[in-house]
C-alpha cells in the first residue's frame, strides 16, 4: 500500500500512449503532471481524486475532456494546452475551486455557459483557439486575467479585449454584447441576463 499514499506524481515526458485504470486508486495524490506524453483518452474512474489540486494534461493528444475530470472538484489547476480538444464539457462548471485554467492551442470553437460556475477562477487562458465569443456567464467568475489572444473574435469582443481585462469586462456585461451574443448562438437569454 505504500503507492496508495502518495501525494505527487510527475509522469511527464515518458511517451505514454495510455493510462492504467489503477492509477485512481492513488486516491491521496495531490499534484499530477501527464503532460508532454501521448495520451488520447483517459482511464475510466479518472475523475476519483479526492485530493488532487493541480492536474497537467498539456501536450497530449487529447480529443476530449471527458467529464469525469470535472468530478475532481478539488482542483484548483487545471492545464491542458495543446491538445486537440474542440469543446470543453458543460460538466466544467462544478470545479467551483479552480483559480487557474490553461486551454491554449487546442481547436475550441466556444467556452460553455457553464464555465460560469468556476467561481474562484482568477486566470483563465485560451489563446490560439478558434473562439468567436464568449459567454456572458464567465462574469460570474472571479477573473484577473482572460487572454483570449490569437482567436477569431468577432470585432467588438476584439478590441475590447486590445484594451485590457477591465475594458473587455465592462464589454462582456454591456447590453450590445448580450444582445449580439444572445441573437448570434441562437441560446435563450436566461432572465438574470434581461
């Protein structure tokens, strides 16, 4: 049981092509470092931490997020740069303890409403990207920092991002955003929004 205990693992830069399910049983595991390695999906039972507060999936061959990564809501770091990832799931919103969030360099079209429950969450980075908009929703975060640098953002959201962080959050909660956004993604505008 002496693996059972442990708090950090750096698997980083091995080439590992897949995980094996026992590595959920590590149930004390603080710290997991899996990037640099070729990882396309993730072991069932994955999400079974209960300790764990930084988890590093960069440099993979991720195609998804599955959502059971979202059930280790005691993170507070999640990195998981260039990837393949073209969506993130709506499952995101229950790490309410995340501060940092690394997305960089994957293939993200959006950023789900649900991004919006990560309430902690001070840094979040998706640069180079293929992000148009942004939900009203990431207002409910506690952001510091948003780079959303290197994406096709619609023209307004552009500049207002050019001008810094507090600029673009006085354009995200503006009424021509909201209505812009509402009518372009098709959602129903939830009535705190109206």
């Amino acid at each position: 049981g002496g693996c059972q205990e442990l708090r950090v693992l750096h698997l980083f830069n091995n080439r590992l092509e897949e995980l094996p399910s026992e590595i959920s049983k590590l149930s004390h595991l603080r710290e997991l470092n899996l990037s640099v390695n070729r990882l396309k999906q993730l072991p069932r039972g994955f999400g079974g931490f209960t300790e764990l507060f930084f988890l590093d999936l960069s440099y993979n061959r991720l195609e998804e997020l599955t959502p059971q990564v979202c059930w280790i809501t005691s993170l507070t770091e999640l990195h998981i740069s260039d990837n393949k990832l073209t969506f993130l799931p709506p499952e995101i919103g229950r790490l309410a303890v995340l501060e940092k969030f690394s997305c960089n360099r994957n293939q993200l079209v959006e950023l789900p409403p649900e991004i919006g429950g990560c309430k902690a969450l001070r840094i979040l980075s998706v640069m180079s990207n293929k992000i148009h908009l942004v939900p009203p929703e990431v207002i409910d975060c506690s952001l510091e920092t948003i780079d959303l640098s290197l994406n096709p953002l619609v023209k307004e959201l552009d500049q207002a991002a050019r001008k810094g962080q507090r600029e673009l959050a006085t354009y995200i909660k503006s009424e021509a955003y909201l209505s812009f956004y509402w009518k372009e993604t098709g959602r129903p505008r939830p009535p705190r929004f109206v």
